[in-house]
C-alpha cells in the first residue's frame, strides 16, 4: 500500500480527476473532502462490507425457512386449497 | 431455458424473466446472469436464482410494498450502466434474509433493474436512513402475508 503524509488543506491526486484532501483533523479522526466525476461512486468501506456480509447470509436462506410463501409457483400451488 | 438449481431442481424459467447483473451482486461478482422467479404466494416475494450457480438464490420484494417512503435516487452512472432510455422502466428490488423470527429487507443495498432490457445492479444508498436488515414481517406458521403492511 502507498502511504503518503499529508498535512490539513493538502490533496492527494488520484488518476487525472480523483482528488482527495485532508479538510480537518481532529484528535483520531480525519475529515477528508473528495472530488470525483460523478461516474465514480464514493462510499465509506464499511457500508460496503455490511452489504456483501448481508448479502452472503441472504443467500444461506431456504425455501423452508419461509413459512410457506418461499415455495415457486408450481401447478400444484395453483390448485385452491382446502 | 432450463436451470439447475439446489432449491427447486431442475426449473424451466421463460427468457424474458432473466436478468442479467454485468457487475454481480456485492460479493458474488462473477454470478451475472439471474431469473426472477415468482413464489407461490401471489406476487410480494421472488427468488432471484443465478443461472450460473445451482446454490446461488435469493429471496427479493419489491421495498414499497412496506415502506411507501422508501426512495431509491438513480445517480447518472447507474442510468448510463443499465443503459436506461426513460426512468419509468426503473424497478426497484431489495434482497430478503430471516433473522431469528424475522424476515428482513437490505434497504440499503438495493436492486436497480432495468425493465426494458433487464439489466441490473445493485447500489449502495448514500443516505444512512436505511439498514441491511430493515424488519419486513415476522414469520410465523399462520398467514405470514397478512401482516405485510
């Protein structure tokens, strides 16, 4: 990984037009600012760890695990019930 | 076409429900080919099975059926991505887990698809509204439907 030192109000540049700077710091926290073409999503990597988590574990879920409704509709499901 | 699948079988899905995902989903990047398959309790629920993966298959709804505030804004990568050609082909899906008696929606990560070619993504909400495990309804042996306000 490249580590860089910055100082507040100095930027890093990624690529021609990511621009990342350090807006504040404040005891263990630092406030970065970010400039990007609205083609490139920015997110905090945490968001995005709970999603594939979320993701993982949704995939772990069973037909039976749904009372029912998790069924596909086969003819048989059609048919009215008594 | 035919599908195998770990669920359900051997399944026979009609083309026009698969869904293509160039991106994955967060996770399963190399799955990218999806059917959306109805269940048999009326429309609130489907399984989103890869095409790809037998084991591979999710349970999704559409969020508006229990929260008639959720919003999904399209950013303009996502237009250009799913190359949309008007947002009303938009639909929004969100993937369903249970946990312990509950079954939960991903709020905060949802299905962006596209209607009219059905291509799909899913997005991360910049907004901190919504969870990954947004409580949908209880399941219990009667009648779960019945709650799904």
């Amino acid at each position: 990984m490249l580590v860089l030192s910055r100082q507040r109000d100095e930027t890093i540049m990624i690529g021609d037009n990511i621009e990342v700077t350090v807006v504040d710091i404040r005891g263990d926290k630092v406030r970065l600012g970010i400039n990007a073409p609205k083609e490139i999503s920015v997110h905090r990597k945490e968001v995005y760890d709970a999603i594939r988590r979320e993701n993982k574990a949704a995939a772990q879920v069973k037909p039976e695990d749904l009372s029912g409704f998790g069924k596909i509709d086969s003819k048989q499901d059609r048919e009215p019930k008594k | 076409m035919e599908i195998r699948t770990s669920r359900f079988g051997v399944i026979t899905v009609d083309e026009d429900r698969l869904m293509n995902f160039p991106r994955g989903l967060l996770g399963f990047p190399n799955y990218t080919r999806f059917a959306l398959i109805q269940t048999g309790n009326g429309n609130y629920f489907f399984w989103l099975q890869s095409v790809d993966e037998p084991a591979v298959a999710f349970v999704v709804t559409d969020p508006n059926t229990f929260f008639k505030d959720y919003d999904v804004p399209l950013r303009t990568e996502t237009y250009e991505d799913l190359a949309f050609t008007d947002i009303k082909f938009a639909q929004i899906l969100v993937i369903c887990n249970k946990v312990g008696d509950w079954l939960t929606g991903n709020l905060l990560g949802p299905i962006v698809l596209n209607g009219e070619n059905r291509m799909a993504q899913q997005v991360v909400l910049t907004e901190k509204k919504w969870t990954t495990r947004q409580p949908l309804l209880r399941l219990t042996s009667e009648v779960p439907l019945a709650k799904s306000a």
